[in-house]
C-alpha cells in the first residue's frame, strides 16, 4: 500500500522546504541590502564635510537680515547702483572678465575709490577666492579672474570710497570645458 503524502506525516517545515524557498532568500536578500545600503548612507553622512564653508554660519545667518539692511541703507545713502557684468562662456581655467559699473542717482558713473571681487563656493570653502579689481579709464572696474572648479559660485563685489561701502552679489554657475 502506498503511503499519500498528506498523510505520511511529514510537514513542510520539518522538511526543511521553508528555507529551500527562493521566496525566503530573496525576501531575506532584499532586507539585507537595504540595511547595508542605509549603513553605507550613515558612514558617508558621518565621515564626510557637512558642506558648511564658515565656522560661524549659524550666527552669520542670525545676523544676515541685519547686513542685507545696512548694505541697502548704505547703497540708497551713497545714491549708488552697482552693476555686475560677466564675460558669457564662463568655464574652469578660462580667464573670465567681471565688469562692475558704478552709476549714481543722475545714471553718470559714481566716484568709487576702490571695488574688491569675492567668489565663494557654496559647496567648498577651500575654493573661495578674493582678488581687487582694476579701474578702467570710463571709471568701471574690472577683474580677470580664473575659477578652480566647475559648479555654482557666489560673486560679491564691494565698491568702496573713504570709509564707505556697498556691495552686491550674483549667483554664476560655472561649466566645466
């Protein structure tokens, strides 16, 4: 008399046919490369910059309300309007030209002792440079600069004269050639 497997006695799970299914091990592959996947997150979020290019950026940004004021109060007392023109085609190693122009409240070009120019890479503080810039015989201001990497860069250019100062920012983005 044969024996029906139903009957025989034998379960599935004393057979070992649970741990023989491709359905475990794939349910149990699955769980296991998320958590490695998330382990390799949490490594690389501990061991790598936080992207913070100032030591003091959390009171740098509780007074930044305040400088945007004194800028703007400083720019409507000098009657300034300062202009900011970039070469097109901007691209790392290729000495680029920034034009700053400053005109006064008539629309003539305003009496300006100096101008600095200031790039910062919001990414990558080791980057950031800062170099003045030259007056041209019309009275602008220019500055032949040479950035290092590809990527978006803030452009500050502060325009002095005596112990008076305004400034204005760009946001550039930078191509790789």
């Amino acid at each position: 008399m044969s024996q029906n497997p139903a009957t025989s006695g034998k379960t599935v799970a004393s057979s070992g046919g649970a741990l023989k299914s491709p359905w475990i091990w794939g349910f149990a592959g699955f769980i296991a490369l998320a958590l490695a996947v998330n382990l390799l997150a949490v490594y690389f979020a501990v061991s790598s910059s936080p992207g913070l290019v100032t030591k003091d950026y959390y009171e740098r940004g509780q007074s930044f309300t305040e400088r945007a004021k004194l800028s703007f109060v400083m720019r409507q007392k000098l009657g300034w309007r300062l202009d900011i023109t970039p070469a097109p085609g901007a691209s790392v190693g290729k000495r680029t030209e920034f034009t700053l122009n400053v005109t006064g409240v008539d629309g003539t070009n305003a009496t300006v002792d100096s101008a600095s120019f200031s790039a910062y890479r919001p990414s990558d503080a080791t980057a950031d440079f800062s170099t003045p810039m030259v007056k041209q015989a019309d009275g602008s201001f220019r500055a032949d600069v040479e950035f290092p990497l590809d990527g978006v860069w803030d452009i500050i250019i502060t325009a002095s004269q005596g112990d008076n100062q305004a400034d204005t920012a760009r946001r550039v983005i930078i191509k790789s050639r």
